[in-house]
C-alpha cells in the first residue's frame, strides 16, 4: 500500500520519464533478486557443509562403535577362555605371562641404566657446567619418552590380561593375600616396582594353585 501512494504521488514524474523508470525499477529489482539469491545461496551452502560434517561425525561414531563392539568381543572371548581354563592351563597361561613381563621390564631397566651411564656417569660427565646440564636436560628426556612408550606397551600387551588372569586366580584362591597394597598396580604401574609386583604377584597366585 505505502508503494502504491508513492507512485501516485510521483506520477508526475515518473509520466515524464517512464522508460528512465522502468530501467531504474528494473535495475533495483535485479539488485535485490542477486541479492537474496547470494544471501540464500551462503545459508544453503552453510547447512550443507553442516549437513556433510554431521554425516561425517555419524560415521566416524558408527566405526568407533564398531571397534569398541569388536574390543568387547575379542575381551570376553579371552575371558571366556580364562574361566574355562583348568588348573594346570591356568598356571601355565600365567607363568607365560610372567615371563614375558619379566623380559619387558628387564628391557626398559636395562635402556634406562645404558642412557644413564653414557649420558651422565661416563667419559660425557667432562666439560663445562651448561654442557653437562644439556646432557642431563637430554637424559631427563629420553627417561620421560622411554617412560610413556614402556606405559604403552603395558597397556598394550599386559594390563588386560593380567587383570583377567588375577580375577580368575583370586576366585580361585579365596585365602590369598598379597604381601602389599600394591593392587591398584594391575591397572596403572608407575614405576618398575609397581611392574615387579604384578609379575610377583601373579607368580605367587600361579604356584598356589
């Protein structure tokens, strides 16, 4: 309505001048229409990119999923295979074990004692107070890398099975004690003495059987 009294009021003008207006309306209309269809065009093409990122996370979610089922499977498969287990079985599967702990940690004790007596105690210990602070700076480290990579490969080949192996020993063995309270090692050993005591305390459990 308000466009339709402006143009009876300028009617006069525009009577003059109706292909100069026509043009110009044209113009102004084109205008708005690019416009919009850039403005429109921006949100359409902004709900498709989230549209595709959500696809993506749905995906990735569907995969992890898949995997963390496949984990479930592959763990109470081994399980299974703990608990059905006679005795005999059973203290071999941990003694195996034990062993391969033992060589695990005798290989970090033995990396961590070669970087610590070429680095800091042997001929290198020459030279000025910055030069051997930079070598100490360099095997504190090579101790913090080793330390992650020996806590990984923990995780990786021990830590499951060794708590399997453990529950099915306890119940088992419902008089056993541990010599100390070092239980809480099973899961997350800090040192190489938390890594001993689950060798130790799994051998103990297996000779008990």
């Amino acid at each position: 309505m308000e466009l339709l009294k402006v143009i009876k009021a300028e009617w006069a003008v525009i009577a003059m001048a109706p292909f100069s207006f026509l043009i110009l309306a044209a113009l102004m209309f084109g205008a708005a229409y690019f416009i919009a269809c850039w403005r429109y065009t921006a949100v359409i093409e902004q709900v498709k990119a989230t549209s595709e990122t959500l696809k993506e996370r749905l995906h990735l979610r569907s995969e992890q999923t898949e995997a963390y089922r496949e984990k479930a499977a592959k763990y109470d498969e081994k399980l299974a295979e703990v608990v059905d287990s006679g005795e005999t079985e059973l203290r071999d599967r941990t003694l195996k074990l034990v062993a391969d702990l033992r060589e695990f940690i005798g290989r970090f004790r033995r990396l961590e004692s070669s970087a610590l007596d070429s680095r800091w105690f042997g001929a290198n210990q020459e030279g000025s107070e910055q030069e051997q602070r930079w070598r100490w700076d360099e095997y504190t480290r090579m101790v913090l890398n080793s330390t992650y990579e020996r806590n990984d490969e923990y995780d990786r080949r021990f830590k499951i099975e060794a708590t399997m192996l453990r529950d099915e020993l306890l119940s088992r063995l419902p008089n056993y004690e541990s010599e100390n309270q070092g239980a809480f090692s099973y899961e997350r050993p800090t040192n190489f003495f938390g890594f001993s005591f689950v060798a130790d305390d799994l051998e103990r459990m297996a000779k008990a059987l």
